[in-house]
C-alpha cells in the first residue's frame, strides 16, 4: 500500500496537491483520499480515480488532478464473505473487526451490493488557511436509499494515528457512478466483503512548500477523529 502525506497535515491545513492522480493509478487500482484545496473526496475502484465533490457532482479527475492526501493499494483480497444485514456504521465495524485477526497492520476492504439505506458526506473547498476541523463544518451530506455500489475502505492501528485515520475510513461509490462520498453511515440486507492483510506501507511524503514548512509537531488525532466522524 501507498500513502501520500500524512493526516497530521491536512488536520493542519496543508491542502495543496502532493501528487497526481496518474501517480497514484500506478500504485494502486483502489484507494481513498481527498483532491488539491479539499475539493471533494476521492475513491479509487477498479483502477479509475473518482472525485465527489461538495455539490454531489460525480466526475474522472483528469489524470493530472492532484492529491494531498491518499492512500492506494494493489487489492489482493484473501477474505471473501457475505455479510448482512447490517444496521448501521457500528454493525458494519464489529463485522469487520471479527475478521481481522491483529490489531497491529493495516486492512484494505471492499463491500459490493444494494445499500438500503447510505449517508455520505464531501468536503467543500475551505477558506485560504482553515484548519481541517473548520473545512469539516463546510461539508455536504447526502441520504441516499435503495442504491448499488461499492465501498472502499482502509483500517488503520490506534499507533498510526499521527499519519493516517486511525479505525475504519470507507468511502462510497454508486454502481452508476452518480453518487458517492465519505461515508458517515449505512444499512444494507446483504453485502459481499473482500478484505487484505497490508503489512508493506510506503509512506510518500509531498516537497511542497507548505508540507516542508508546516508544524506538524503537534498531536492531532483528536481533531482528526472529529473531522472524520458523523456530527
Ligand atoms: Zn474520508
């Protein structure tokens, strides 16, 4: 798995693009993550790269779209169970983690069918110099019913905390490519979950300007916590 900066950075308003879209289809066909400025979420699914951005617009980047955040990986799921019905975000989470069998590496998943019932959000590009606690309140949320797709997700141990989303971050994707978006919650009858164990971690860290003079010494998981999290 690839991941491009760290969740410290954006949790300290280092929004500007790390690398290309192109760059991140060369190391993984899914992924998640977030566009240059936060304009929108990111899903990477069957090797295209998808941009959801506030206005519910569903579009392919051009490949030259940059990212400064993301983490991609070549799926190679070694599990692969049906699972259902699930009520909610928390059902979905116990499934999963009586699947995992460490809490120490990193999990990549993928659940494909009919969600009854899905809640997703995108984030909206903030104010010059925001932190990501104040862009998170300039998300957009969506209420979706009775729709196919896909979701991809990462899970991430409690120690990462300082470069990645610690827990589960999933992100949404419609089977028609019309809806999508960080997901915030779910409910589905019946779901096919694929899942990989992910030991080897690359982590690609942006020259830019703003990344190299950032201060990014400060603990930030909290903040991060909140900005990720239904509220
Ligand atoms: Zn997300």
């Amino acid at each position: 798995m690839q991941l491009v900066s760290t969740s410290g950075a954006l949790v300290a308003g280092v929004y500007s693009g790390a690398v290309s879209v192109m760059s991140l289809l060369q190391h993984g066909d899914i992924g998640l993550g977030t566009f240059a400025n936060l304009d929108g979420e990111m899903v990477v699914l069957d090797g295209h790269a998808y941009q959801i951005q506030g206005s519910g617009r569903v579009s392919e980047p051009p490949a030259d779209a940059q990212a400064p955040f993301a983490v991609v990986t070549k799926f190679s799921p070694e599990t692969d169970a049906r699972i259902g019905p699930i009520e909610d975000f928390g059902e979905l989470e116990k499934r999963c983690d009586v699947l995992r069998t460490s809490g120490n590496i990193f999990y990549a998943f993928r659940l494909d069918g009919t969600f009854k019932r899905i809640r997703t959000r995108a984030v909206n590009p903030p104010e010059a110099g925001a932190r990501l606690l104040d862009a998170a309140k300039a998300q957009s949320e969506f209420h979706f019913t009775d729709v196919p797709g896909s979701l991809v997700g990462l899970w991430s141990p409690g120690f990462s905390s300082a470069f990645s989303v610690a827990g589960y971050h999933f992100h949404f994707l419609s089977d028609d490519r019309q809806e999508g978006g960080h997901l915030l919650d779910l409910a589905s009858e019946s779901l096919r979950l694929r899942m990989e164990a992910l030991t080897d971690f690359h982590l690609a860290l942006p020259e830019t300007e703003s990344f190299l003079k950032a201060d990014l010494s400060k603990n930030t998981a909290d903040e991060l916590a909140y900005a990720e999290s239904a509220h």
